[in-house]
C-alpha cells in the first residue's frame, strides 16, 4: 500500500519548514531510517527520516520550498502501484531565493555637465536670469551660477563676472579648477528569511509587546573573580571564561533567592526549584539558547565545559530541540564584544533575563583610597506580571555579592 511521507512537527514551536536538502528523487529505493530531506525549522536543520520501506513513486516538494505541517513531501510504495488517492492539491510556498537587487542611479553630476538624466520632449531648459538679489551685497551671480558653485564648493568671492554688470554667469565657472566630482552608485540586496530569523522575530516580538518589561542595572566589582579566574586557569586543564563564573553565580543566587526563577502562566505562577540557565549564543542566523541544566549542581569547569561544547553545536547547527528546552531563567552576554552595558528582551516562559556587559578598568574609591576596579554591568529584565521591582533588586543584591566573593563558585 502506498504512503504519503508528509512534513511532521520536528519541534515544539515549528510551523512550517525550508527543505535545505532534498536526498530522493522517483525510482529511488528507500528503507525505514533513510534521510529523505533536510529541513530548516525555527530552531535547527534536522533530517527527516522515512517510516517506510519502498521505492519513491511520486515527488511532491523540491529543494527551496517552505512547506507547512502535514504537506506532502514524497509518496512510497510497490512500483506500479496506484497512488492517486494520496495526493491532493499543492499546499506548498516556494520559498523566495535570495534576492540581490542593485538599483542604480544616474549620478547627479558626470563629467563637467551639471546635471545626467535622460532627456524627454518635455524637458524644460534652464535658462540663466538676471540675479535679482546680491550675495551679501557684494557679489553678484546668477541663480544657475550659484547653484553650480555650491556643487563645486567654488567660492563665488574669488570669480570675476563677466555678466551684466560684473553678473558671474555659467560660463564665468567652466574654467575654475574644482576637484573631481565623486560619484556614487547606489545598491541593495535582499535574502530569503531564514526560518529562524522569522521565529526569533515572532517569539521576542510578543514577549516584548505581552510582558510589560523593567530594567535593573547593577555595577558589580570584579576584582576578586578576576583573581580567581586568574588563579583557576593556572591549574585546571581546560581554561575558565568569566561566562562561566557568572552563569554558576547566578545558579547560586536563584538558590538562593528562588523567586525570579518562574514563569507566568496566566491564571497561575509556576515557581521552579530546579535552576536550567539559559545561554544566548549568536549564530549565522541569528540567535540560539541552550540550555545548561541543574547549573547550581555542576562546578564551574563542568558548566564552562558544557557551555563550550553546547556553543560549538550551536554554531554547527548541530543542537538538538532537547538542548534548547527547559530553561527557567536566560543570561545574555555582549561583553566580548565590548559592550559595556544593555538591555535584554525576556525569553519567554522565563520571567527574567540577565544581560552581562564587558569588564572594564574604572577609578573607584576602596578602604579610603582611590584604585582602578575591574567592573562589569549587570542588567536584569523582569517581567512585571511576575516579578516586582524590589524582588528583582533582592535577587541583584544577592547576584552582586556572589560575584564580589567568587570563591562560593567552587562550593
């Protein structure tokens, strides 16, 4: 009998797919496990297996195409069978190749002409005319002289006229040297959204609009965990990044003060007490969030461990939907880029989300005297339907003492 190979939901949130890859073509004999495409979802580029033992009878997608959920991709079944039954009227999009348009314009001034467009009947000719006003009471031209000066930068004080008058006219500035006019070209391009781009933007777009969202900014001395680091990558194997110790200071404050680790559910508040910090990493696309689960468990080497691997198969496209699930509160860090300080949209269902700015050497005032500190801005987005302006200022307390005596990140 034959079967109809339609597109699944390869993910929570997928809505429809991009066929990247498409590995059949009819006559081709498959078996149960085969890959019969690759799909682009809104989290990662997944393989899409066949159920099914047979050969390909009928091809109903091609590569490039966005399909939606249950569109038909491909039939199997016994050679010569009929399979009529099964198709039904394309629900598919062709996907929009990229796109690179150039538009270009004429530049406005080519050569020594003043102006380069195409002519038509009904183009009117400029004509000079009798100034009727002076420049600053001295200097005389014409209006067309004037606007030819102005293109050129020539100083019209410096030109004798040879008008009416002493008049300067067009003619007066044809042999005053200028530098060559530049000429530009103007261009754009467009590309086909990606499916991740299109569920980044739908995702943060009604977190930002839905959470009424606030703003906390902390400076936090980083002295110490400087030290330490310092200290650590001396001894261990594998080096420790500050990501690290601040992704375990944070596990450490949300166990300490659990009440910014929710979600909001609407008619309820879900209170988690296992912590899953999510980690943004920044990819071709766009944006990514594995997540490092039961982060307070883990020593800061098993968290920068994980986070380094996890941010390699993100940048592969190699993350699973399973990496990218459960997380209870998200960190967000520009500080290798040298960002000094932002603010974060809330990655739902999480009701907070950290962003971490670069460390930066400032002069500060310690015991009485006046040294250079190491600090970093912390910022923490809160969704206000959950979290209220004094809780999330007690959780920033208890994340900024964490992080001043780095030394309960090896507890």
């Amino acid at each position: 009998m034959a079967e109809a190979i339609q597109l699944g939901r390869m993910t929570d949130t997928m809505e429809e797919g991009f066929i990247a890859e498409l590995n059949v073509k009819v006559g081709d004999k498959i078996k149960s496990g085969d890959t019969i495409a690759e799909i682009e979802t809104d989290k990662a580029t997944l393989p899409l297996e066949s159920y099914y033992n047979g050969t390909i009878l009928h091809v109903a997608a091609k590569k490039g195409d966005t399909l939606k959920i249950g569109d038909l991709i491909a039939v199997v079944g016994k050679e010569g069978e009929d399979f009529s039954a099964l198709l039904k009227p394309a629900d598919t999009k062709p996907a929009e190749k990229p796109v690179e348009k150039v538009v270009e314009t004429e530049p406005a001034v080519s050569g020594n002409n003043l102006v380069a467009e195409k002519k038509s009947e009904k183009q009117e000719i400029v004509k000079e005319a009798p100034a009727q006003t002076t420049d600053d009471g001295r200097v005389k031209a014409s209006p067309l002289a004037r606007t030819i000066a102005k293109e050129k930068g020539i100083d019209l004080a410096k030109v004798k006229g040879s008008g009416e008058e002493g008049r300067i006219v067009k003619r007066d500035l044809e042999s005053v040297a200028t530098a060559p006019a530049f000429v530009g070209k103007e261009s754009s391009r467009e590309v086909r959204v990606s499916q991740m781009r299109k569920a980044i933007a739908k995702r943060l777009s009604e977190s930002k609009n839905g959470a009424p969202h606030f703003y906390l900014t902390v400076d936090v001395n980083m002295d110490n965990a400087v030290a330490l680091r310092t200290q650590l990558n001396a001894v261990l194997p594998t080096k420790v990044s500050f990501n690290d110790i601040v992704i375990k200071g944070v596990a450490l404050a949300l166990r300490q003060y659990p009440n910014v680790n929710c979600s909001w559910l609407g008619d309820t508040i879900r209170y988690y007490d296992h912590i899953h910090i999510g980690m943004a990493v920044a990819v071709e696309d766009g944006l990514l969030v594995p997540v490092i689960k039961f982060a307070d468990g883990k020593t800061v080497q098993q968290i920068g461990a994980e986070a380094k691997a996890l941010a390699e198969k993100a940048t592969s496209k190699k993350l699973l939907p399973t990496d990218m699930e459960g997380n209870t509160f998200t960190i967000s860090n520009l500080g290798m880029f040298g960002i000094e300080e932002f603010t974060a949209i809330i990655n739902p269902p999480d009701a907070c989300i950290l962003a971490v700015g670069a460390i930066r050497q400032e002069p500060g005032v310690v015991n009485g005297e006046i040294k250079v500190i190491n600090k970093m801005k912390l910022t923490l987005s809160c969704d206000h339907r959950v979290v209220d302006g004094a809780t999330g200022a007690k959780f920033m307390q208890i994340l900024k003492k964490v992080l001043e005596e780095p030394v309960r990140v090896l507890l």
